[in-house]
C-alpha cells in the first residue's frame, strides 16, 4: 500500500495503524507528483490518497491523481480518504475511478478491507 497525504503527522500514524492491523506500507508521498512516481516505481497494489491534497499541488487534487493512477498500464485500486465527509465532493467523487471513500475519522483496516471485497 502507499500513503498519499500531505501531512506527515496523518502519514505516519495512518502506517502505524495499518501495520499494527497486517497491512504493508510499502511508501508514503506527501504530494501528487511522489504519488504519481511512487505508483510507477513500486506498482502498489493499493492507494490510500487524500483527498485534499494541498491547494498549491501541481498535480491537483487526490481525484485528479487518482485519474492519473488509474492511466497507468497496471493501476493500483485507489481509496480516497479526507477529513471532509464525501457529500462535500458531491459528484467529482462519484465519478472518480476509486473503489471507495472513508473519512480520516472513520479509518481503519476493517474499512479498507470492506472497500476492497466490494471489488
């Protein structure tokens, strides 16, 4: 899995959370473009992406990466994550290429684990 946040304090606590649970973190990036090249590189099989990745990002917003991600020749299932409850991304989320949202507060294994056997 690879963490994609902007904030070190949510990344590392998010990996310590996930591999207390049996998850393997495999890389964290703090913005779209380390995302984007850490997909490349590592071809993870899972994302968990922010939505509200920082406003000054090159890269856009969480959704924008994960269309990028889902580009890829092998792309990697998304699930998108924010402090900000989904309704507040109305339809952009809903027509995002991700298998799901969870919000920050609401993040665990269990939820990611319900996420991906909707598959």
């Amino acid at each position: 899995m690879l963490v994609v946040d902007d904030h070190e304090e949510f990344r590392a606590s998010t990996r310590e959370l996930l591999r207390a649970g049996g998850w393997d973190v495999v890389a964290e990036a703090a913005d779209s473009t380390g995302a984007v090249a850490a997909a490349r590189t590592l071809g993870p099989d899972l994302v968990l992406l922010d939505v509200g990745l920082a406003a000054d990002d090159p890269g856009g917003d969480g959704i924008d990466v994960a269309r990028t991600l889902a580009a890829l020749p092998d792309p990697p299932v998304v699930i998108l994550v924010s402090a900000r409850s989904a309704a507040s991304y109305g339809r952009r989320l809903a027509d995002a290429p991700v298998r799901g949202f969870v919000p920050k507060a609401a993040l665990s294994g269990q939820a990611l684990e319900a996420l991906l056997r909707r598959g």
